[in-house]
C-alpha cells in the first residue's frame, strides 16, 4: 500500500491515545511485576507488544504521520527557468528509516548540489532549503516534516504519562524504578529513539508534569 498525498495523513484521537497509555502500563505492570525480574514469556517480547496496538498506535510510537505503508510518497512539483510546467516526481520514503529513494536524489540533483545517496528526507530538506530554488515547490516536504513534530509532542507526552502511572500504580521505589527504566530502554531500543543511557536516568529523575493536555493531530 502507497500513500500518495498528506491528505490521507492519520489523525490520532484522544481515546487512541489514552488506550495506548493505559496498554503499555498494563503490559510493564506484567512484565516486570517486582524489581529486577525477567520475564521470559513470549507474548511480551517487543515484536508482540507492538502487534497488539492498532497501525495507528504503531505509527505514533514511530512518528509516522501517514497511514501504515511500504513506502511514503510526496509530491514535488516545479517550473524550469522559462516557467512553463515540468512534470512533478514523486519522493518515495522508507517510513522507517526514512530514506529517500536514489532515483529522486538523482533527478534533484540536477538542481541542488552536494546530494547524495541514502539521505533522509530531513537531510534533504535542509539541502534544499538553504539552496533555496524559487521554482521548485517543496510544500509537501515542509508538510511532513511539521507532522512529525507535532507527532514528537505527542509521543512524548504518552512516554511521560505511562511513567506516571507505573510510578503511581506501585509503593515501592525499586519496583517502580527498574520498571519504568525498562520501558524506556526497550522502547528506546525497539523504535530507534536514539536516547543515551545518561538521557534515560535524566528522564527517570524528572518531575512528572501532571494533567498535560493531548494535543492531537486532525
């Protein structure tokens, strides 16, 4: 399945949101019920978890404004120097990564210098916009990248309430310390956030922010 425009952008209602909330603090609930257990069991192995919320649950956790897909497609459409129409090209994303395709790097870079192979579609809006092109619109690009940030937002508010209720839920410090350590390592690890360890302990030492208000995409 290819998403074709940001029309067809996901939104993400308050209900899904607090679902996933209340789900992933059930599931660390059981998976590391006292401090320093394993628990071995299968179903609660990433792959499972994950499996268990809806495309749009997997896709906030992974930051992907569009409905889950193979590829993401956006749109690039552009006059030459004598302003009559040039067809448009499609961007084609890996949503995961989010690679652009060497067939468009090597289209665009007739028009910008220093791209290359295997950028992501940050890299190359950054490109494009410092070597501003008045002619090639890149509204799309700016589109998604904006989505995305909104998505961060609300990612994070998700990560700092199901701390707060894995804190609340249980008296004991060590309990409730090795558990929500292990939610944030694992969900670290699994969606490629990219936080540190010392990041991490930073994160558990925070105050929780009560009553933050989800802000959702329409």
């Amino acid at each position: 399945m290819q998403i074709n425009s940001t029309e067809k952008r996901t939104g993400y209602c308050e209900t899904e949101i607090l679902n996933l909330i209340n789900y992933l603090t059930n599931i660390y609930m059981l998976k590391y019920p006292i401090s320093n257990h394993i628990n071995r069991n299968s179903i609660f192995f990433m792959d499972n978890i994950e499996r268990k919320m809806t495309p749009e649950q997997r896709n906030l956790l992974r930051c992907i404004p569009y409905n889950e897909s193979e590829v993401i497609r956006l749109n690039i459409s552009f006059r030459n120097q004598y302003f009559y129409e040039v067809p448009s090209i499609f961007l084609e994303i890996n949503p995961k990564t989010e690679i652009v395709d060497d067939f468009s790097i090597m289209i665009l870079a007739k028009y910008y210098h220093g791209l290359q192979n295997n950028i992501t579609i940050q890299q190359l809006y950054d490109i494009m916009k410092e070597q501003h092109i008045d002619f090639i619109n890149i509204e799309e690009i700016e589109q998604y990248l904006m989505a995305k940030t909104k998505l961060y937002e609300i990612r994070d508010t998700i990560i700092g309430s199901v701390l707060e209720k894995l804190e609340s839920i249980d008296t004991l410090f060590d309990n409730t310390y090795y558990r929500r350590k292990k939610f944030l390592e694992e969900f670290n690890r699994y969606y490629h956030w990219g936080w540190d360890s010392t990041e991490i302990e930073e994160m558990l030492k925070m105050p929780i922010i009560k009553n933050v208000k989800i802000k959702t995409i329409s």
